[in-house]
C-alpha cells in the first residue's frame, strides 16, 4: 500500500497508489541506491516488473471503454 504521510497533499489522480509504489520501488531498490544508476536504466534490467504492468494496466484502463461498467484497475 502507498505510504501517507501528514504534511503530504493527497494525489487524486488516476493510478495513483499504484504510482506512488512504483515510483518507492524504483528509488528504494539496490540498482538506484547501491549502484547510483538512473531509475530508467533499473527499469530497463527488469526491476520493479510487477509494478511497471500493474501501472500499465491501469492507465490502459482509463482508456478502456468497457471500465465505465467495470471500473479502473489498481487502487
């Protein structure tokens, strides 16, 4: 789940808690932290895989015609 915190303005964006995890998961992971690479080069070698569809599938989602009856994917 997305961390909150109390100074923090909420983001009432689409996708956002999924957003919110993938952008920790990609700041958070050894390739950023440890190696100092770019996030984008991390995403490139496959980490935070899950995140990346899940995130994906909720933004093609907003597209979707059909979600007017099933509703947005994620959270």
């Amino acid at each position: 789940m997305p961390k909150y915190y109390e100074d923090k303005e909420e983001d009432t964006r689409a996708c956002a808690g999924i957003r919110e995890d993938f952008k920790a998961c990609l700041l958070q992971h050894d390739c950023v932290v440890k190696e100092g690479k770019m996030p984008s080069e991390c995403l490139k070698e496959g980490h935070c895989k899950a995140l990346q569809t899940s995130f994906f599938e909720c933004k093609r989602s907003m597209l979707d015609t059909r979600s007017r009856f099933r509703g947005r994917k994620g959270y």
